[in-house]
C-alpha cells in the first residue's frame, strides 16, 4: 500500500515566521547538509513533504549561518 503525502495548500510559500530563528530541527537540517536520509523528521514516517532544506537555505540567507 502506497504512502499519502501531504502537500500544503499554500501554493509553495514559506511562512515568514519559520524562517525568522534557527530552530532545533532547522540546525539539525543544516548540520547534516540537507540529506533528509538522516533526519530525525524522516524516520517519524510523518505524512507530510519536507520545506526544512529551503527554510535553512532562508535562514542562511537572512541571518547568516548559525554559530552553533
């Protein structure tokens, strides 16, 4: 049996609130340079299409890399 996904209804768009502070698990995209077969989030099974590796390529982009 196939696996649904979920596909936001937001035509795409990136909410500016996830994309104004690194979070736990935007650090953790980061850290492991976007290779979503070793995120946390993909092995939770969740139904839903990964936005993390384009709001850390935000973040990047308008803060700066993390210090962390």
């Amino acid at each position: 049996m196939a696996k649904s996904c979920f596909y936001p209804q937001n035509n795409g768009d990136i909410s500016n609130s996830i994309t104004q502070n690194w979070t736990e698990q935007a650090l953790e995209c980061y850290n492991l340079g976007g290779d979503c077969s070793r995120c946390s989030i993909s092995k939770g099974h969740y139904s839903f299409v990964c936005q993390m590796p384009k709001i850390v390529d935000i973040l990047v982009n308008m803060n700066g890399k993390p210090s962390i």
